[in-house]
C-alpha cells in the first residue's frame, strides 16, 4: 500500500518537460510497481531457479503482489478518487489481469496458449470491489531491470538469476569484487570457504560447476544464467505474467546461441502467453586473462577434447544450410 501511494505522488510531484505528457499522466495515472531480489528468497529456500518448485514461488509471491498492488490502487481511488479516464476500462468491466488470458486465448486463431490459471487469493470480492469503487490508476504493475538500485540495495537484479557469484563491479569510486553472499554462507557452513575457493572462483569466472569439492546440491543450486536452461526463465515469468497488467523485463541467456534453440525458447514464450521479453544474452568469443598464483589456481583439463569441426555432411549444422 505505502508502495502504490508513493507511486502514485510522484505522477503529481514529478517535472514534465511535455505538456502532453504531463496531460496524460494526470488523465489515467499509470504506474509499474515491481519486484527485484527474487533470487534471494530461492537461495534462502535452498532452491535452485531451474526448478518446478521456483516456478510455483514466481507464480504465488507474484499473486500476492499484484492482490495488494490492486487492492491499494482502490483504496487510493476511495481517498483521492478513481483516475480520470476509468469509466470504460476494463477495469470497470471487472477484468482483471488474470481474466485477460482468456481474452488472449480467443484471440489467437490456433488458440495457442498453455498457462497455469490457478488462483489463490480472493479475487471475486477484489473484483466487485473495483467495479463499485473504482481504480485510482490505470496501470499498477510492471518489473522493470533494477540493475542499478538492486545493487545499491544489496540484493539480486529483478528477477534475474545470478549473472555469476564471483564478479568485479566498477564506478567512479573504483572497482569492488563482489561476491554471493548466500554461496559463501553455504560453503562456510560446510568449511569450505578459503583462499583456494576464492581463487577458483576467480579462474572460473564466479562458476561452481568445475570445482570438485563444492557438493552437487550447489552446483544446482547455485548455477549461474547462463548455466541455466532458459525454458525456466520463461516458464516463471509465465507465471507471473498472469498477474501483470503490464510487462516484464525478460532477458534470456544463452551461452552459445542457435536456431532451433532460440525457435524452441521463443515459441514457449508465446505458448505461455508472454506479453515480451527483453535482452537475448550470449557469452564472449573470449575471456578475462586469468590471474593469481599458480599454485591456488584451478587449471582446465589437458586431455579435454578439443572443439568439434563442422562438416558439411551435417544436416543440422546451420551454417551450412
């Protein structure tokens, strides 16, 4: 509730330089109200993004977000009066974000849409009680990058998973190595945080996959964006996106990029009714030089196979088609 009336000052508090702009704030008063940290609360229910359990914790936290943000945006409208433009809206129809998938489904010709519409919260009464009422704003949710706050905040970006859990972030007042905080509180429960952990964290690039003697359960638990399948990316935005009346800011990773992957992931994104997604990231052609003692140092494998060459007999192989 303090979120939404916050959000809602600043359309009346804030400067426009666009008379036009500041017309059409003030006539349907829209705000995005979103989330950041999500990685955090996996970490701290010892689960791994890529699994069905995250995805049921995307679908249930973002309910109750978007069943207050709703909910707030109605008692604004009690106090201050509904925004200006809502006679009309679907929100005077009584169509609510959740109600719009149908609406989607229909539209589509094949009807192409493969979501969980499971509802938990009391959403009928929410329902009459904005059509009686009325909405004090015309949008109210929307997740947004949070790249630079969540760092300030100390917490994961959006609903990101962990870029790496090792990394070197600069500003103008220098450069700071970061570290997961949530990784290293696990490996110092087990008495696996030292120097040698440190610097094999360096030379794999914030990775645990290589390290031997991290268990298997933080492998897994703790694997990085782009050691995580996509698809779980795109099935908890899915989930939420049913709550969201706006968008979300969806990047995608994948560490070496190719047709059918990318055909299956944005396919699923459409299947799953997705309004958007945002960034497509892939790793670099090349690497950080690595530095640190040779003796602490993790080293790759000598014997480990070389890259395979393309042949032009291959089917599949894209460049050759």
């Amino acid at each position: 509730a303090t979120a939404m009336r916050m959000l809602d000052n600043v359309i009346d508090y804030n400067y426009y330089a666009v008379p036009a702009a500041r017309r059409s704030n003030l006539r349907h008063r829209p705000v995005g109200l979103g989330i950041m940290g999500f990685q955090d609360a996996p970490y701290k229910m010892e689960l791994s993004y890529a699994s069905e359990q995250a995805v049921e914790f995307a679908d249930r936290s973002m309910e109750a977000v978007a069943w207050h943000a709703i909910k707030a945006s109605t008692d604004l409208a009690e106090e201050r009066g509904r925004y200006a433009s809502f006679d009309g809206s679907l929100w005077s129809q009584g169509i609510l974000p959740i109600d719009s998938l149908q609406r989607l489904g229909q539209a589509r010709e094949d009807h192409q849409l493969d979501i969980d519409t499971t509802q938990r919260l009391d959403w009928e009464n929410l329902r009459q009680r904005v059509q009686r009422v009325g909405m004090r704003n015309s949008n109210c949710l929307a997740i947004a990058p949070t790249a630079t706050i969540s760092n300030i905040c100390g917490v994961s970006q959006s609903i990101e998973p962990a870029y790496q859990n090792l990394y070197v972030k600069s500003n103008l007042s220098g450069e700071f190595t970061i570290v997961n905080p949530s990784l290293v509180a696990d490996l110092k429960a087990r008495n696996l945080w030292d120097e040698v952990m440190v610097n094999d964290l360096k030379y794999f690039d914030g990775s645990v996959q290589a390290i031997d003697r991290i268990p298997e359960e933080l492998k897994t638990r703790y694997a990085t964006a782009f050691e995580i399948d996509s698809r779980w990316l795109v099935e908890a935005a899915a989930r939420r996106q049913k709550w969201i009346d706006q968008a979300q800011s969806l990047n995608l990773y994948l560490a070496e990029p190719d047709g059918p992957t990318l055909d299956r992931i944005y396919k699923l994104a459409w299947v799953r009714g997705l309004k958007t997604t945002y960034y497509l990231r892939t790793l670099g052609a090349t690497h950080m030089e690595k530095t640190g003692s040779r003796d602490t140092l993790a080293r790759p494998d000598p014997e480990a196979e070389s890259p395979a060459v393309c042949s032009v007999l291959d089917p599949d192989c894209e460049a050759c088609q």
